[in-house]
C-alpha cells in the first residue's frame, strides 16, 4: 500500500513539474493521485512533509532559482514563466522563501555571503546547544569532499529561514547555539564541492544528500540536546531546497 501511495503522489509532483505555470488545484491533483481529494491531501503531506500547496510553491520557485541564473528573462518573466500572475507575489515568496530578492538572487550568483537568518526576538531558555554528529548513508562513508548545511527550522522540511544554523566543511560533529523554546527540527543538506558551485541549484539535485532529527521541543530544561543526523539521498518526493546558502 506504501509503494502504492508513493507512486502516486510522484505522478502528481511529476505533472507538476513538467507545467509549472499551470494553475495546478487540490482537485486537480487529487484526480492525478486517483485519491479522494480529503485523502489526497492527508497522504501527500505525510510523504513529503508539507501540504501539495506549499509543495507546489516549492517547486515554482526552486525553477524560478534555475531561471534567474541560467537565463536573461527578467523577473517578470519569471514570475509568469512559474505560474505568479503577481510579481509582487512572487518576489515577497521568493524572498521570505530564498533569504534574498530574486534579483539580489541574481546578482549574487545564487550564492550568499553568509546564510540569511531568522531574527525576530525570541526569550532564550536554559538550554545551551543543539549538538550532534552529521553522518553520510553507507556509499559515502568519508564524506570529505562534502560540504553540509545543518539549520533549525519550523517545518520538516527546509522552507523560510533558519533561526539557527551552520555550514560544516566536512561531514561529522555540528553545534547550534542557543536554540530558541518552541518545536523545532533539525534540517541537513549536503553536497560535494565543485569550486563557487556547490551551493547551486540544478534540476536534479545531483550528488545532494538530506537529513533530520525531530521534532525537538526546547522548553525550560538546563543544559544541550543530542541531535544526530543520518543523511540519505534526495528523492523526487523531497521538496527542494530553497534557502540561498553561502560560499564557505
């Protein structure tokens, strides 16, 4: 039944990607899946962590990262090409979404000087850290070669901002200071160096491999957290990843 869902929910993202600027519903997609709308929908997200609606807007802007960099169509363009009917829509997404304005995003090379962080004002409670060990799936045993994003984000999967974060050189221990109260997870992604363009994004995620650990509840208890990551390889069933990440 599990392979059945999977499959499924991967004929929906696939008609997704191959129209991007269509105005893709629920409905629509739950027709695709072949489930009830109702059902659709709760299986979706179990698979792949976020609502098919978050999903989509994953995917409109991870393409739109593709455009502003392989390409000279300017941002209204882009916004259309991705199915915005609004540039301001789709520059306010694309911001709060990547850390940086689609043109900044171009500006830069689709790499930033330093991650873009989550600053709103939060109490900080007794806990210290976030501390744990980054390891690769069994056919990437060293990990060497490999640089690795580790944040806290809000969601299972890495959309917006993190409130913490760090880049590591290698895969093996992290630590993410003062983590604020509230629900969190642990986001990875790892990919192996290639010069300024490691951090880019291509359409199939060559070489990229994903992680986490949670949900963590950060409460009034003293002291850090142990929070080990095990990457895997990415799948069509993972969201993108959307922050704009820094040359280290």
């Amino acid at each position: 039944m599990e392979d059945s869902i999977q499959r499924a929910v991967g004929r929906v993202i696939e008609a997704i990607r191959e129209d991007l600027a269509e105005q893709h519903t629920v409905d629509g997609m739950a027709r695709t899946a072949m489930f009830s709308k109702f059902h659709f929908t709760r299986i979706f997200q179990r698979t792949t962590g976020i609502s098919p609606g978050r999903f989509l807007m994953v995917m409109r802007l991870h393409r739109a990262k593709q455009l502003l960099l392989s390409t000279s169509l300017s941002v209204t363009e882009i916004t259309h090409e991705v199915g915005y009917a609004s540039v301001g829509t789709f520059s306010s997404r694309f911001t709060s979404s990547v850390g940086v304005s689609p043109s900044t995003f171009r500006r830069l090379g689709g790499v930033t000087p330093q991650v873009p962080i989550d600053h709103r004002s939060v109490p900080q409670p007794p806990v210290t850290a976030i501390c744990g060990t980054v390891h690769g799936p069994q056919s990437d045993p060293i990990g060497d070669d490999r640089m690795v994003f580790v944040g806290l984000f809000r969601d299972p999967v890495p959309l917006g901002r993190p409130v913490r974060c760090t880049v590591l050189d290698r895969l093996g221990p992290y630590r993410l200071e003062s983590p604020p109260p509230g629900r969190w997870y642990v986001l990875a992604y790892s990919t192996t160096r290639d010069k300024k363009s490691y951090w880019r994004p291509n359409p199939e995620e060559q070489d990229a491999l994903i992680g986490s650990h949670g949900p963590l509840t950060i409460c009034r208890r003293p002291g850090a957290l142990d929070a080990d990551i095990q990457l895997r390889e990415i799948t069509p069933l993972d969201p993108p990843v959307l922050l704009a990440l820094p040359v280290h």
